[in-house]
C-alpha cells in the first residue's frame, strides 16, 4: 500500500509513518474483545490519517475499516489534496481539517516528471511526461490504472478534463482530451478506450488556453478558459454538446486561474508587481464580479515581485500557491466564509531555497479507501 508520513512543523515535531495496509504480524485476540459499533463510533470522528494508522492494528479493524458501511461514513470527511511537484515522483496529502501535509508517493509511476491534470470524485488523471503517458489513480490506495495512449493528441498541445458517470466511482468515468487545433478525443473507463469524436463545432480556432489555468468539471460538464478571444468553452459529457461563451478576462496584466465553490465558477485573479493581492469573481450573467479580495498586505511579501499562481479547488475551499524568484507562500479560501487565511506550513520537498522558483501542482479529490481506478 501507499505510505504517507506528516510533515515536520518544526525541530520539535517528528515525522512517523502511516502504513495504509494492515499488518499480518499483529495479534486480533488483543483487540476482538472490543464491539464493532464501539470501534467504528470512535474511529469516524477522527481525521483521515490516524484512521489509516488504525488500519495496521489488526485485520479484524482493516475489514471494518475498508466496509461500505464505514466508508459511507467517511465520505463526510472534508476532501483532501494531493500535491505532485515537478522532477520528482513524490508529493504530498493536505488534510483541511487538521490543516497539515502528509508525505505520500503514489507507486507504478517511474518517471521523474509527473503531473496532475484533473479529478473526479477519488480518482486523480496524472501525465507521465517522460514517459507520455496518462494514468488514473487514487492516492490514499494502491491502485493506478494506466491508460491507453490518446490518439492525435499530444502534450503539452491539450487540456484534460474529467466526470464521473454517475454519483460514485462503480459507475465508471469519463476523460476529455481537448487539443488547441480543436480536435478532442474522450476516453470511456467502462469500455477502456479513447473515441475519437472529431473537431469542436462553431468555435473560434486556434484555442489559446489561459497558462496554468484549471479544466474544472461541475457534474457531467468540464469547463475550459480560454482567451484571443476571452471566454469559456464547455463540454458535456453525457450528450457530447460544446458551447462557447465569450467573457472578458477583467484584466490583461494578472495571471488567471479557473476553479469551482459550491457548485458555481469561479476565476482567481493575480496582480503582480507594485502591489500584490488575490481576487475571486463569480460568473454571473456572463460577466466576472468580485466576491472577495485579500486585505491590504496580506501578499505584502512579494511587493514588487512577479509572482506566478497555482490554485486547486474543492467545492468549499481554494488553495492557492504564489512563487516568486526567491519565496513561495501558499494561502488558503473558504468559500463559505469568503475569508483568506495564511497556511505558513510549507509542504514537504518545498522547502525555500533561494534562486529556484517553486510551483505547487496538485489536484482535489475525494477521501476514500476503496475506490479503485
């Protein structure tokens, strides 16, 4: 199974490790005395990693662990994030509730350049870029499902979006490979193949796509932002229908992120230079309005730096990275409470080093330890 290990906070805090699979070598007579329903009400209040520690107990509490029952249960726990950071085969699990990163590595993935592009539900789509390859995977188990190679399309030429089928994984998912000459090409989990469908219909060509923007996905449809001209192209997974929606960008000077709360669209914002801050819009009547903006100096760190964004998105909380030439700072949106607060904590392998700017990558999904890819 996969390992995962909290970050250390400081010199005071030790890392230990967290095993997801259970331990054959323990004995269940110290345990068995326990009842099920007393274990289970104890262990669904706590957060996700020492719920993986316990899975090593014993395999009587691996069983429960790993029921529909339990795992129902878990489904509540707010999501966490997975972290992959460029040239290196390892990243990072983010728990919001404890607000602390645990070092994961994802097994089967042998390049060193290994990037997540989208997500659905448990499962996360990565690109093996040395080894050109796309595969789904879940990061809290050990299951990673290689995907055929996607006709016509090529890296870094295409933007990848992904659905669930339905309202679980059982239903199978669907992957859109959309490249900037319009061609597109859907990949189908239950069938285990690419279709190829053609070119986008009525829709201004060539695509220049926002750099570093996210392919966000509300229910069965993906969203992509584009710009020469601004707008937004949609997809439809279920019915194969595109639209283009034309909405200007607020700015032409900020870097632009797409990302998705409580169900809406939503566009982070920026600006670099003298003042550096952070903006969320809402899609509204086609037009970006502001719903929220960081006080003032509260990106005080980079005045007068050129700054590049990364966010990922969950539904009830955004997290955005900011990197100068010298400094990298991640913070943190509630959406709900439409408040910005500092994570100072760093995840592990990012630490600061001078001269060498560092890029968070990284995709939202699910909590869950039987999904299957």
């Amino acid at each position: 199974m996969a390992e995962v290990r909290p970050a250390q906070r400081s010199c005071r805090r030790q890392n230990c490790n967290i095993s997801l699979g259970a331990s054959s070598s323990n004995d269940d007579s110290v345990w068995k005395g326990l009842p099920d329903h007393l274990i289970e009400a104890v262990l669904k209040r706590l957060p996700l990693a020492p719920i993986c520690r316990f899975r090593a107990v014993c395999k009587g509490w691996n069983s429960l662990l790993t029921s529909y029952r339990f795992c129902q249960q878990l489904a509540g726990i707010p999501w966490i994030y997975v972290v992959i950071f460029q040239k290196e085969n390892s990243g990072a699990l983010y728990d919001p509730v404890e607000r602390n990163w645990y070092r994961c590595i994802i097994p089967h993935l042998h390049g060193k350049d290994v990037r997540p592009l989208a997500s659905a539900g448990s499962l996360i789509c990565l690109y093996d870029t040395d080894n050109q390859r796309l595969c789904v995977a879940n990061p809290l188990k050990n299951s990673v499902r290689p995907l055929p190679h996607p006709p016509c399309l090529r890296w870094p030429f295409v933007e990848v979006g992904m659905t669930l089928n339905g309202d679980n994984i059982s239903s199978g998912y669907k992957i859109v490979s959309l490249g900037t000459g319009g061609s597109y090409v859907i990949y189908d989990s239950l069938q285990n193949n690419w279709i190829h469908r053609g070119r986008l219909p009525s829709v201004c060509l060539p695509l220049s796509f926002v750099p570093g923007s996210k392919v966000v996905s509300i229910g069965c449809k993906v969203y992509f932002l584009r710009i020469k001209p601004d707008g937004l192209i949609s997809y439809n997974m279920d019915n194969d229908i595109w639209e283009q929606f034309f909405v200007q960008l607020p700015s032409n000077l900020s870097d632009y992120s797409l990302a998705e709360g409580e169900g809406k669209l939503l566009l982070l914002e920026a600006t670099s230079g003298r003042t550096c801050r952070l903006q969320v819009f809402e899609l509204q009547n086609l037009r970006w309005r502001t719903v929220s903006c960081t006080p003032a100096n509260f990106c005080g760190e980079f005045y007068k730096s050129n700054v590049l964004m990364q966010c990922i998105s969950n539904q009830k909380l955004i997290m955005v990275s900011l990197s100068s030439d010298i400094l990298t700072r991640i913070y943190t949106y509630d959406v709900l409470e439409r408040k910005w607060y500092r994570d100072i904590l760093l995840p592990p392998g990012m630490e600061r080093t001078k001269g060498k700017q560092k890029i968070l990558l990284g995709a939202a999904f699910d909590s869950s330890l039987t999904a299957s890819a």
